[in-house]
C-alpha cells in the first residue's frame, strides 16, 4: 500500500535487540526487543514495510519501518472494573462536602 510526502503514519524502530538489554529487567522482559512505536507525518513517498523518516506532532524526526498508514487512536481502561463505574460519582460526593454514604 503506497503513502504520499506528508501522510499520517506509524513507525516501528527496534531500540535495543534482547541481548542489548540489562539484566536487571525480568527475564520475559529481557527476551524480546525493546519496540518504539511513533506516528508522524511521512517525509516521503513510501510503501507500507519501507523505512522513512517522520516528524512527530512536536517536531521531532524519527526513523522507522512503515507500519500502518493513516493510523487512529485506540484506547481504552481494559475490562470492566465495577469499582472504576463509581469513581466520579464518589469524587463528586467528597468534593461536595459529603461522607460519601450515599445520602
């Protein structure tokens, strides 16, 4: 899949490979590389798979292997937490002046 100058994609750099990396980290840690992931915009004309540079939303330039052209935020907290449901009803009750009881 092709991309322009000045598209929005994302990188993929290896930062340091498993044998570069301490021996303080835990041992399933330490196996695998260390990843950097970055979105920018594309300094050139590429390919999904090249390596480009890009230039981050603050201006800073990286290098990495296309990844994934015109990516979009994806996030979320993870499964159901019925404790987190109730996190801003119970902060509203503080900083009401409640006891947080409920009444």
């Amino acid at each position: 899949m092709m991309f322009q100058k000045e598209a929005w994609v994302r990188i993929k750099r290896i930062v340091m490979r498993p044998e570069e990396r301490t021996a303080q980290i835990p041992e399933d840690t330490r196996n695998v590389p260390l990843e950097m992931w970055v979105k920018g915009f594309a300094e050139q004309n590429g390919n999904l798979g090249d390596t480009i540079r890009v230039r981050t939303l603050t201006g800073r330039i990286e290098t990495g292997e296309v990844v994934e052209i015109e990516p979009s935020y994806r996030h979320d907290f993870g499964k159901f937490i019925p404790e987190i449901l109730t996190i801003g009803i119970t902060l509203r009750d503080i900083l009401d002046g409640g006891d947080n009881d409920g009444e």
